[in-house]
C-alpha cells in the first residue's frame, strides 16, 4: 500500500500449520526503511534512529483477520505521518475493530526478540526491532493507561488470556 507523502508500505501474511489450530502472523515491511524521529527534533536524521516492523500474531480460521492488513499498513506509516515513535508499552489505537466483528480497536506494542530477533544493520543504523501487537479491547486499553502495561500483562498471565484468540472477551479488570 502506498500513502500519499509515504515510503510504500507491505503488509506479509504467514501461516503455520503446524500448531493444533493454524497461526497467522501478519508482518509489515517498509517501517524500517526510515528511522523513526522524535517529532520535537529540529532535524530528522536519515541514518540514525530507532527502526522497526510490526508483527500481529492470531490463531487462523476463528475470523475474517485478514482485513487487518490496512489496519497495520495504517500503523505502519504512522512514524512518518505523526512523527510517532513506537516503542514497547506503547498502545497504537486504530478507533474502528481490527478486522471485522472484532472485540479490539487497539493494540498494546509489545517486547521485541520473542518470536523475531532483531535485524542488525551496518553501522552507524540501528537494528531493525520486530515488535509484537497484542490486541486489546476498549475496557484494556482503560486499564493499561491508568495503571500500566505490565498490569494489563500481569492481568493477562493471570487470567491464562490467549491472546492469539481473534474472538476473545475482555480480561476481567475488577
């Protein structure tokens, strides 16, 4: 997808058969291109700069998550739109469901190095961080701004949530 005034911007879908119910993880391609700059900064340096791709990761077959793709496409750019810089503890909000029926209009960005290690680059650029998306509901993104992301993770491991679960309900915050 291309974004008036933005890099092109891909969005890849992958599938794993191997586990009971198929996984599918949807990964951008072309955040990285450009490091991401604190929007107060006088210049931005084309070289320099924290990179990174986003990758959503859901159990296939449960709902129509392919409609995502714009989603994250959208999310994608946003660096280079809003001058964001997306880190872990992050939570990007799209204000419309995720894919449609789902519970979810935002997502919490979380750790790098789980499922993808980071892309290193030649110096002076920095490694290229594939963050993980974990979708929240309106109820858990409330959470996680008065008390945090690792309460809302904490929450989560509590409860056992699945959070590859394209239909769960929220966790329950009480």
């Amino acid at each position: 997808m291309t974004f008036l005034g933005t890099d092109r911007m891909e969005v890849l879908r992958f599938v794993d058969h191997e586990a009971d119910s198929p996984v599918v993880r949807y990964a951008t391609l072309g955040m990285s291109g450009q490091p991401m700059t604190d929007p107060t900064a006088a210049l931005a340096d084309p070289v320099r700069g924290p990179r990174a791709e986003l990758v959503l990761t859901v159990r296939g077959g449960v709902a129509d998550t392919d409609k995502v793709l714009r989603t994250l496409a959208v999310l994608a750019v946003s660096p280079q739109v809003e001058g964001l810089v997306v880190v872990p503890g992050a939570s990007l909000d799209v204000g419309e469901p995720l894919w449609p029926g789902a519970q979810f209009s935002s997502v919490l960005v979380a750790e790098p190095g789980g499922l993808v290690e980071d892309l290193e680059l030649p110096e002076p650029m920095e490694p290229v961080a594939f963050l993980p998306l974990l979708p929240m509901t309106s109820n858990e993104a409330a959470y996680k701004r008065v008390h945090g992301a690792a309460a809302l993770q904490e929450r989560w491991l509590a409860h056992g949530t699945d959070l590859r679960d394209p239909g769960r309900r929220s966790v329950p915050l009480d």
